[in-house]
C-alpha cells in the first residue's frame, strides 16, 4: 500500500506504516491513502485509487469531505490525540488571563536601574489580578478537550459547569462528578466568571459566541477560544471589550482587529503544538490508515460510520454505498445468485451513506466483484483476502 504524505508527519507516525511494509513519500502520484496534517485539499486531483485520507489532528476543515464521500473515500481524524496539549494550554491561559503575568513580564524587561529589585516592589501594584479557585467556569462543549479541561480545572479548586447536549457515554463516564451538568447554554452564559469554547465548527456553531450571547454573560467575564477561530464573533467581541463586558479575550486564532486592545491575549495557534501531541495525531493516522486498508475495519471516521468486526472468513467484500432502502438485499442477493455464502457480516449508516462487511469461505471472482460496483448505489466495493 502506498502512502502519500502531505506537510511533515512525525517519524513515529511514518514508523508505524513502515513495520506493516507500507510505503510512503510526499511525491507519490498513484496512491491508496493521503496523511495529511493542515494542506488544504480541496483543490487537489486525487490519484483514482485513492481509499482514505486520514488527518493528523481532530478539524478536518481542509478536506472536502463531501466530495470524498461521493467517491467513496473514507475521511479519518484523530480526536484526543492532541487533547492534552490544548488543556495544558487552556489551564495557561486562565492564569494569564488573572494574574497579568505576561504584561509583568514585559513591564520588567523595561526597567533599566541599579536596583531592579526596589522599583519592582514599587511597581508590581499595577499587575495585580485575581485567583481562579472559587470562580466559576463555563465549559461548552465537552469531547475529547473540553471533558479535560473541566476536570483539571476542577481539581484547581474552580467550580465547573459543563454543557454538552451531544456529550458521548465515554465523554460522561470520564467526567468528574463535581462538575455540574448545565442544562442550557444560556445557564452557562449567566452564571460562570470564566467561559471556555470546544465545540467543533460547523453551520450550527458559527459565531456561537455572538452579541447576544456576551450580552447575557456576566460583566467582566473572561473568555477563551482554542477551538476554532470562527466559533466567535470578532465584532461582538470588540464591542464587549469597549464596554467593558469582557475582562479578558484569550485565543489561539488572533486577528489584527483584536490584537489592538490590551485586554486581548492572541497565541499563535498553539494548541497543539508539542513534540507529544504530534507524534500522538501521526500515530493514530496511521493506524487509522492501516486498519482500513488492512482489515477493512473504520475508526474514526468523519463521513462514515465506525465498524470494526474482527475478520473470520478468508474473503471480506467491504462495500460504502448510499443509504437508501434494499441496498443489503441487493447485496446478500448478488452474492447468493452466484453461490457465495455469507459466513459473517454487519451494517451501519451515518447521514447519508452506509458502509458494509459481508464475510464469506467461498472464492470471490473479480466479476463478482465488478458486479456489486455496478448495482444502484453502491460507490465502492473492495475485497480483502486474509492471509493464510
């Protein structure tokens, strides 16, 4: 299998693909996957054996995800793998957002006397802040990050509400039970002191930190947005701070409207930033890769469900086709038509499309296979021969 790589993948993530004999090379033209961190690939022509394209963090904002699934490419992310990263960064933030911790450190690196120690004493009065126990912090959002976040920061002695109305058994099963469950965005809104954004990006989550949501939090509020830059309302913001309704704006996607006020924090996309964190993303990518390519088994899938069925029958057709009515019949009758009978299968759909496992001892023929390819609906359908 051939693996093209796109920006630099940590060497653990290329170590995993080389102990299972796959190769790969940024210059490959005929490839079966795309490892990709942040290149956008809208635009780009993919090779036609192109199977999945897996991306080494959690956005997958540069991938057309749409057109991959008409195509019948499966779309892999690596949710969690950089979640420690961004929680470090976000409980960071919070500090600097209460103590003016960096506007001290640059007052200080001013100061141009014998005694740096006396003028300090008489001047540190001016970058006195606040603590963060007792205070009470909003979480929106709570995967991978915002589960995290919630639980540090109640362990840092803060009083967290969480809000999540999609929130995962995982996500619930490792979620303190000091935290309290939010009922409503707007109870986070009205009630917390500190206002943390992790929710992905979407049509719905557009500027969910817009004017009337600042307008109901309380004043002098601190806000924070390591998720996506386009969760919040930059002109809503701008105004909160002028009023004074904003305390702090800290976030890892600043823009030169923001950067003028004082009382805005801009990271250079930081997040997820660390030695650890990418090789986490690069190793999960690739293993993502592998077990697709492999088994046939999806993990992780943006735009297809999830299936992992351990392979007990020599052959397995693994078929994505639309999710439409008589698609397994049309299947299971194909092959039943040429005396291929199934020993083990499973289904499952998301949104629109439907991705299928059908196991069987007998001999597929390729013309079998070219079969099912061209029945109504089904975009593609694969064959794995187990090895002996």
């Amino acid at each position: 299998m051939k693996v093209k790589t796109l920006n630099k993948i940590a060497e653990a993530g290329l170590l995993e693909l080389e102990n299972v004999q796959f190769e790969h090379d940024p210059d490959f033209d005929d490839y079966d996957a795309i490892l990709v961190r942040s290149a956008k690939l809208h635009d780009m022509t993919f090779s036609k054996n192109l199977k999945c394209i897996a991306r080494a963090g959690a956005g997958v904002n540069n991938i057309p995800i749409e057109r991959c699934s008409e195509n019948g490419i499966v779309v892999f992310n690596t949710p969690g793998a950089n979640a420690n990263a961004v929680k470090e960064l976000v409980i960071a933030a919070f500090l600097l957002s209460s103590r003016k911790i960096y506007q001290g450190i640059e007052w200080v690196k001013t100061l141009d006397v014998a005694d740096i120690s006396k003028e300090v004493e008489a001047g540190k009065s001016r970058f006195a802040g606040q603590e963060i126990a007792g205070k009470k912090l909003g979480v929106i959002g709570l995967g991978a990050i915002g589960v995290q976040v919630a639980n540090v920061a109640a362990a840092m002695d803060m009083e967290v509400y969480g809000y999540d109305p999609f929130i995962s058994v995982k996500a619930a099963w490792t979620l303190k039970a000091r935290i309290h469950r939010a009922q409503s965005l707007k109870e986070i809104l009205e009630t917390c002191d500190y206002i943390s954004v992790h929710v992905p990006f979407n049509e719905k989550t557009a500027n969910i930190i817009n004017k009337v949501a600042i307008d109901s939090m309380k004043q002098g509020v601190r806000l924070f947005n390591f998720a996506r830059g386009e969760l919040v309302d930059t002109q809503a913001v701008k105004q909160a701070i002028e009023d004074g309704k904003i305390a702090c704006y800290v976030t890892d996607f600043p823009t030169k409207e923001l950067l003028q006020y004082d009382e805005v924090i801009g990271l250079p996309h930081l997040g997820a930033s660390t030695k650890e964190s990418e090789e986490n993303c690069a190793v999960m990518a690739s293993k993502e890769i592998i077990e697709y390519l492999t088994y046939g088994n999806i993990v992780n899938s943006v735009n297809l469900p999830d299936m992992k069925l351990p392979q007990e029958a020599k052959y397995r057709i693994c078929v994505i086709n639309k999710n439409i009515p008589n698609m397994v019949s049309s299947m299971t009758t194909a092959l039943a038509n040429v005396g291929v009978n199934i020993e083990n299968m499973a289904n499952k759909a998301k949104n629109n499309y439907a991705f299928t496992i059908l196991e069987t001892n007998d001999e597929v023929s390729e013309e079998l296979m070219e079969r099912l390819r061209n029945r109504d609906g089904i975009i593609q359908a694969r064959l794995i021969i187990a090895n002996d």
